[in-house]
C-alpha cells in the first residue's frame, strides 16, 4: 500500500540513478501519452468505420488548423513545466506557489482568446487551404465545437505539465486513462447510437477532456506539503507569468512553426485529393503512436533537467543525457522494426478499402526509419530545454520545417510533375519529412554537445 501511495507523490530526481529516474518517469508518462494520442485515433477510427473515408479525411484535415491555434497552451505549460520543475528541485516553496497561481491566470485568459479567434479564423483557413467541398462542413462543425470546447484541454494540459515538473506524471495518467475511456464510450453513443457524425466525435473529445482537467485542479489542491494554492498565490503577476512566458515563448513558438508549416503543406495535400488526404491521416495517426516514446523521454529529460538545474547537479545533468538519450535510441529502433513488419495490419485499423491501406502502408515506410532520428532530437532539446536554453531547439526547428521540409515537399512535387502526375509524387510530403527529422538530429546534437545550453542555467535563488 505504501509503495502504491508513492506513485502519487511529487518525485525528487535529483538523487538516485539518473537513467532509473528517468525510466520510473517516463512509464507512466507515456501511458498518459498513449491515451491522449487515443483521443484522436479513436475519433478517426469511429467516423472511418461508420461515417465513411471522406469523414476520415474531414477529420484529418482540421488537425493542422487545430494544432496552430492550441500553441498558447503548449507554450504556456512547457513554461510551467521547467519554472515548476526548477523551483521544485531548489525547494522554495513560495515561488512554487506563486508560480502555479500564475498558471492557472494565464491559462484563462489563452481560452479566451482561442474561443473568439476559431469563430474567426476557421472557415477561411479551410477554404484558403483548398480543402475540398465534399468535407469542408464537417471540418469546420468539428473545429468549432473543438475551440469553442478548449477550456477543459487547455486546463488539462497546463495543469498536468505542472504535475510532471513536481515529478508526479502518475495521477496525470490515471485521470487521462478515465476521460480516455469516457471519449471512447461517448464515441460510440454519439456517432454509432445517435448518428451525429463528425460533430459527435468533437463533442464526445470536449466532454472527456473537462473531465480530465477537473480532476488534475482536484490533485493539485490536495499537494499542500509541495506548495500552496491560497488566494494570495492565485493572483496575476508580471514577474512569474513573464517568467512562464519566456520560457514557454520559444516552445510555444517552434510548435507554431511546426503547425504552420503543416497547414501549408496540408494545402499541397489536399491538391492530391480525398483519398490521399485519408491515406494521410491513417499514416499521421500511426505516427502520433511512434512518436509518443520520443515525446515522453523528451518531457522527461526537461523534468530530469530542470529539477537537477535547480538543485545545482550539472554533472547529473549530462549524465542523464547519455543515458536518456541511449535508452530513447533503443526503443525507437524497435519501434521502427515493429512498423516495418506489421505496418499494413497497423493501416487496416481504420479503413476496409484496400487501396487506401497499401498507400498508407507505402508512405508510412518512407517516414519509418526516422523515428531514430527523432529520439535524438527530442531528448537532447529537453535536455536543454530544462537548463533553461529554449531558444536553441526553437532555431532549430524553425530551419528544418521552414528551410528543409516545405521547400522540399514542394520542390519534389514541382520537379515530378509528369501527365500521369501533373501536381507531382505524392510521396513528397514523407520524403520531405524524413529529410527534416535527419538534419534536425544532426544540428541538435552538434548544439548540444557545443555545450551553449551550460551557460543559460537560469538564476534559480
């Protein structure tokens, strides 16, 4: 029962094996990962199966859209996440209270401005982005009903990023794992009892995410030995939310780069039509599972970073780099052999058309052997990311979506151009993806090994 309790309490990474810390954090990390990608997969599977593949593709296609304008949230928690975990490990429990109150401010005000800008900005985005007639409505009920939703995500994903920079990424996950199962089960009821399609699976994802967020407030109310949630902590403040800000700022940044640069290349997608749009989709939803262990040892290495930065343990720092970094390698090498082998029953989740599922198979190959690369890049930035060196991996990611993947994606496009293929190979929207994450392994750890990210430690006092 005790060793039970544990899985609940904030953990200390600065003492203990750095590559078992990082481990024991991770696990459940990415658990919670896996069941947050399910949101989407489930939803994509669900209209696949019972509304068609066009609604696959509407589903699809507002991914991008939606990813641009949910960066206020991913800044602001990796800004959290790092002050959070930096405070945590210096145990200065004052300005972990100040901090946490700040969260919660800044995540109201970034809903707000999410909800008034989708009403906005969404139907001209999608008919800018050429999206065809035959889904543009349902891309846009689903879109709106998301954003216009977005409290109970926004708060989850703030709240849980604060969890993990306290070293508690356990109750993160079991709250996720409850609401995933409540989307899964609403899912159904909406889409295959009650018939309302696309905007089922959108409503069904609002509901679930609330719940998750309410629970996440509750956990952090009852961490009272950690820190303080008092009136006077929960108040706005220019020097912890621009603390927050800052750091949050060049993730929140690359995210958006990221999101842009695959709004613009989804406009290129959809020029090769609705089944290459589906086929897309298949493929980036097999993606967001590969790529989940990357992401997780990444998060955990800003974690593990932070909190060690904090406690003044430089040398546990590039220690647990090499380890974490190795161990990352490792599972995604496996990973990618599992993709290889079983990618064709992987695609066959989603759609019967057979077609559909040999091209998804085809393109997911080209992109396989990146997830490698992709370990690299992740663990390293959160390495540096916790120490304080956001701006490093922002740089980073700016040129290789910018200045590698959509020029090569439409580069490719223009130069295969044939009467069989008048927009050109489709297969130029993977080959351009591989080609970014192998220059951005490259480029990360020459940077990291540099060392720069040693000399922005921020002045923990």
């Amino acid at each position: 029962m005790e060793r039970f309790k544990k899985l609940f309490q904030a953990t200390d990474m600065t003492v203990g094996e750095p590559w078992k810390q990082i481990v024991i954090f991770t696990i459940p990390m990415l658990i919670g990962n896996i069941a947050q990608q399910l949101y989407n997969t489930v939803d994509s599977i669900v209209v696949g199966k019972y509304v068609g593949d066009n609604a696959l593709a509407a589903v699809g296609s507002a991914g991008p859209i939606l990813n641009l304008l949910l960066v206020l949230f991913m800044g602001i928690s990796m800004g959290a996440s790092i002050l959070v975990a930096q405070y945590f490990g210096a145990k200065q429990r004052e300005e972990l209270s100040y901090t946490i109150g700040n969260c919660i401010w800044l995540t109201a005000a970034s809903v707000v401005i999410i909800m008034v800008l989708s009403v906005i900005v969404v139907r001209p985005l999608l008919e800018l982005l050429k999206t065809p007639d035959s889904i543009i409505d349902w891309c846009t009920s689903y879109l709106l009903i998301l954003f216009l939703g977005s409290i109970g995500s926004a708060y989850y994903n703030i709240l849980s990023g604060v969890l993990r920079g306290l070293g508690d990424a356990f109750s993160a996950l079991v709250y996720l794992l409850v609401s995933t199962v409540l989307n899964i089960v609403l899912d159904i009821v909406f889409v295959a009892e009650l018939g309302m399609g696309v905007s089922g699976v959108a409503l069904a994802t609002v509901i679930a995410q609330a719940v998750s967020a309410v629970l996440c407030f509750v956990r952090l109310a009852k961490l009272t030995d950690v820190f303080d949630l008092k009136p006077q902590y929960v108040k706005l403040s220019s020097n912890y939310a621009g603390s927050i800000i800052k750091l949050g700022l060049p993730s929140g940044l690359t995210q958006a780069i990221f999101s842009m640069a695959m709004v613009i290349v989804q406009s290129l997608t959809n020029s090769f039509g609705e089944a290459f749009i589906a086929a897309n989709v298949i493929v980036m939803r097999v993606d967001g599972f590969a790529m989940l262990p990357n992401f997780s040892f990444g998060t955990a290495m800003t974690t593990y970073a932070g909190q060690n930065v904090g406690a003044r343990r430089l040398d546990r720092v590039s220690k647990g780099a090499k380890q974490g970094t190795a161990i990352a390698v490792i599972t995604a090498t496996v990973l990618t052999g599992m993709i290889l082998i079983f990618g064709k029953q992987l695609m066959g989740i989603f759609t019967d058309t057979a077609s559909l599922v040999d091209l998804s198979r085809d393109m997911m190959g080209i992109i396989a052997v990146g997830y490698i690369a992709m370990a690299v890049t992740q663990s390293l930035s959160g390495v540096m990311r916790g120490a304080g060196d956001t701006m490093t991996p922002m740089w980073i990611s700016l040129f290789t979506t910018v200045v590698v993947r959509v020029p090569v994606a439409y580069g490719i496009a223009y130069l295969t151009r044939t009467p069989e293929f008048p927009g050109g190979r489709q297969e130029c929207i993977f080959i351009s993806l591989l080609c970014s994450w192998l220059i951005g392994a490259i480029i990360t750890t020459i940077c990291y090994l540099r060392g720069r990210w040693k000399k922005k430690l921020l002045d923990v006092k």
